[in-house]
C-alpha cells in the first residue's frame, strides 16, 4: 500500500480566514465567540457563537459562483482554492486520478430556511436554484467543476463526524491506488434563526462558551467553517517536488449501536484502537490526541473514559487537548479543522491548549493541556470525531519522516 501525505490545506474559520492566521489563533489560543444578534438574541437560552468574521463573498467568488452556492459551499470553495495553490498537484496529476470527498451535515441551512420562510410564510415562490444550494453536496459538485475534478466525487453526511468520515475516505482511496490525489475535508454554516433555536431545545449548548474538560462544563458553543486538505501518494509528491506537511498513517471508525444522543465509551475506544491498527502503530506511539472534545457533561466525560481504556496506566504521558474552545463546534466541518489543527501541531512541534478558563475535573484522569501550548516529540497523533447516533470516526497522523 503506498504512503499517503498532505501537501496543500486551506481554512475559513471562527478564529481566522486563512492557514497563517488560522495557525497564529490556535497557539495563541485565541477565543473569539461572537454574541447571538439578530432574530434568536433573546429567544434562546445561550448569548455565544463561533462565527466567521469578515467573511465577504462578493471579493472572493465569482458572480456566477455566487449564484450557484450559499454560505457553507463557499466557505468550501475558498478553503479548497487556498488548499490547492499551497499544493500545486493539480499542475501535474490526471484528473481523473483525483477525488473530491467533503463532509457536510446540515447541508445549504442559509439557503433552504429562508426558502420555506418565503413559502409557507409569505406564501411566495422560491428561487428556482434553491434545490441545488439546499444539498449537503453542493461544496463536492461546485469544487469539481472548478477544477475539473472527474474521479471520485461524493459527500458523506455523519452528523458531527462528516468530515473525519471524508478525510479517511479520501485516505483509503489514495492509499489503496484508486486515486492518486485528493481534495477532502468538510464544510458547514447552520448558524440560523432555526438551526439555533433547534439546538436551544436540546439543552446541550453552553450558556456562555464552551470549556471542554473543564469540572464547570455546562456545554457546547456552536460555530460554522470550513477546512480542507490536499492528500497524495508519496512517490507522486517527491516526484514534483512538494513540500510535505504530514502523513496521514490511520483511520478508524466505529458505530456505539447504543443511543441517539448518550455516548458509548466502547465504540470510541473502538475507533481508536482500529486507527492505530491501521495505521500499523500502537498506542506507545502517540503523542498527541485532538480530542472531540464539545464541553457537554456527557461526551468528554465518555471520551476520557475511551482514551483510558486505550491507554492504561499510561493515560497521563499522552496529551489532549480540544480546539473546539476557540473554533467551536462546527457540526461536519469540525473534523477537518481539527485535522488541520493537528496537521500543525506535528509540524510545528507545538501542542495547541484547550483555550479558555479550564479546570480541568481531575476524575477524568486525562492528561488535557490548558493555558498554554507545550512541545511535542514526533511520533502518532489522534484526531477524534464521535456523532450523534454513535458514529464515530478517528485519523491516525504521523509526522513526516522520509
């Protein structure tokens, strides 16, 4: 099986547009939660949200772009347009040797909500594009037209493990000679009038921020964003000359079978344990775990328990910690900002913190770094995703050695 490594990524995100400033956030550990306004301020139970700042389409896109796409599928474009001029592959593979594979889970919410406003409210027709920017796979349709992508295209929709989904799909296909490249990652911008108020009733977000890990959690802070990764067969990146960023080595999935909302500590163990089998390591090799980490009472007290029962008496030599305390948690694009995230931190040698006031509950047992980002040895470093319904998804990283 051939060596799979990313040469390009690219980012729109709460904490910055763009790898240099999205890089310079999280080891700063930058906390950047915006106040709910507009319609929701005052309907709902929580004041905060992770979202992207500054963001403006029209210098960014095309108008027939514009047209085309809603708010999540350009996210994607420009995360993907920075990710692919970092790489360069796209000078030199055949494109029908290359894959598009972005995870979404709320799909077009900015353009279908106000659609069924206008229809069952105002009793008016709707844009007659609307069906195609409601689809979760509008971002994988608009990339590969772009760019002329006529491999492997397809969306995967896992609720919150969307697009760790995608990235190991991505990286079976490379790996396996299906492809010899890869456009992957993920997409989301649910943050609407409904979407909040839907989330509001599931008693799960946080009051004021999120603070995962921390003996004070009390819940989730929800965000929107994207992040995307350029994935190639070794031999075919040596060959042009790319600068590697990392290896992807792993990936591990799993289902609890269990609950709708209620964590299982065994699936995600589960997953785990099969992205380290796969990726041909053991758990003597990690030295870093992006946690899923969402804050909620429920979930990082599970994912602690999983990380234990991997790790044995050896739990507190292996570091975690959460990025989703300064990006928040955007749904099915989580996942690709934290591989990114962890992407960095191996290259860097840094380990960003879980940001934000933590004190951290001491029974979980973990080993969660807070206020500031330590050093890091090379070695394995764990991305985790683990969804509503039991789904769960983990990608085993390596830093890149020849």
């Amino acid at each position: 099986m051939r060596r799979v490594v990313i040469t390009g990524m690219g980012c729109v995100t709460p904490i910055g547009i763009g790898i240099n400033v999205f890089t310079r956030s999280l080891f700063e550990g930058k906390q950047d939660f915006l106040p709910v306004e507009g319609r929701a301020h005052g309907e709902i139970s929580f004041h905060y949200i992770a979202q992207v700042k500054d963001f403006d389409a029209r210098s960014l896109l095309s108008a027939e772009q514009i047209l085309l796409s809603e708010r999540s599928s350009q996210f994607v474009l420009v995360a993907a347009r920075e990710a692919i001029a970092q790489s360069g592959l796209l000078e030199s593979i055949d494109r029908n040797k290359m894959a598009v594979v972005f995870g979404c889970s709320a799909g077009g919410r900015t353009a279908e909500e106000p659609a069924l406003e206008k229809l069952y409210v105002e009793k008016k027709r709707v844009h007659p594009l609307i069906v195609p920017r409601s689809m979760a796979s509008l971002g994988t349709s608009l990339v590969s037209i772009e760019y002329g992508i006529t491999g492997p295209c397809y969306t995967v929709s896992t609720a919150c493990a969307s697009s760790t989904h995608a990235i190991g799909q991505a990286f079976h296909m490379v790996r396996s000679g299906m492809v010899d490249g890869a456009i992957t990652g993920g997409h989301e911008a649910p943050l609407t009038y409904g979407f909040l108020k839907a989330w509001d009733s599931l008693r799960v977000v946080s009051p004021t921020v999120c603070r995962p890990f921390s003996i004070d959690r009390d819940g989730i802070t929800l965000g929107e964003g994207a992040g995307v990764l350029i994935l190639e067969n070794l031999e075919h990146a040596q060959a042009r000359g790319a600068i590697i960023l990392g290896e992807i080595v792993g990936f591990g999935m799993s289902s609890d079978a269990q609950h709708m909302t209620q964590p299982k500590s065994e699936g995600a163990a589960g997953a785990m344990r099969l992205a380290l089998y796969d990726s041909g390591s053991t758990e003597k090799d990690v030295c870093y775990i992006n946690a899923h980490g969402t804050g909620t009472l429920l979930n990082d007290a599970m994912e602690a328990e999983a990380i234990r029962m991997i790790f044995g008496n050896a739990t507190m030599q292996v570091p975690v910690s959460s990025t989703k305390s300064m990006h928040g948690h955007a749904m099915g694009a989580s996942g690709a900002m934290e591989a990114i995230a962890t992407v960095l931190a191996l290259r860097q040698g840094h380990l960003p913190a879980t940001a934000g006031n933590i004190h951290v509950q001491e029974n979980l047992a973990i080993d969660v770094i807070t206020r500031e980002s330590r050093t890091c040895w090379p070695g394995i470093a764990l991305s985790n995703s683990f969804a509503f319904g039991g789904l769960n998804a983990v990608v085993a990283f390596r830093t890149f050695q020849v």
